[in-house]
C-alpha cells in the first residue's frame, strides 16, 4: 500500500462543496484536515478587488492522507465536479503514518 498526502487549496466558498465531496467518498477519505489558507497566484482573472489591492487571496486547504490509487479516483471525480482554474492541488508521498495511542 502506497500512501500519498493529497492537498487541495480553493477559495473558501466552495469549502462545504469539498467537504461534502469528501463525506460521500468515505472510501477514498476517511479523514481530512481544513485549514483557513491565503495564496498568490499569477492567475488573477478571479480575484477580487480587494484581493488584488491585498495581493492574496482568502482560500480553504484540505490534506488527506490516503492510498495513491483513491487519491487518483477523488481527483478524477473532483476534477468533474470542480473543473475550475482556481483549485490547485498536489500529491505528497507519505512515508509513514500512524497514531500515537
């Protein structure tokens, strides 16, 4: 079992979309992490004014530790669900993961 470390960052308006994304593929995500998140990008088209005066743009992360196959079925189903240009994501590999009790 190859375990990877997959996280998304997109604007925090489509934070309870994701998650409930993430609920209804118990399989693929059996726990998450969310974070509030700011981010720069040379991709201003869906900035704000006020993120452009700012600099950054208000954003969500999530990481998820999981199998690297789920992580390329949840980013497939993902990318039908969410084909925006102002969602990134990133696949880390996962060298251990355990918990302390």
């Amino acid at each position: 079992m190859s375990l990877v470390q997959l996280t998304l960052v997109a604007p925090r308006h489509l934070e309870e979309e994701l998650v409930e994304q993430f609920l209804v593929h118990p399989d693929w995500a059996a726990g998450f992490t969310l974070f509030q998140a700011e981010g720069y990008s040379r991709h201003h088209e869906t900035l704000s004014a006020q993120e452009r005066v700012r600099g950054r743009a208000l954003r969500m992360a999530a990481q998820i530790v999981l199998e690297a196959e789920h992580a390329q079925a949840l980013l497939d189903h993902l990318r039908q669900r969410f084909p925006k240009r102002d969602v990134a994501w990133w696949l880390t590999p996962v060298l251990a993961f355990g918990r302390l009790a």
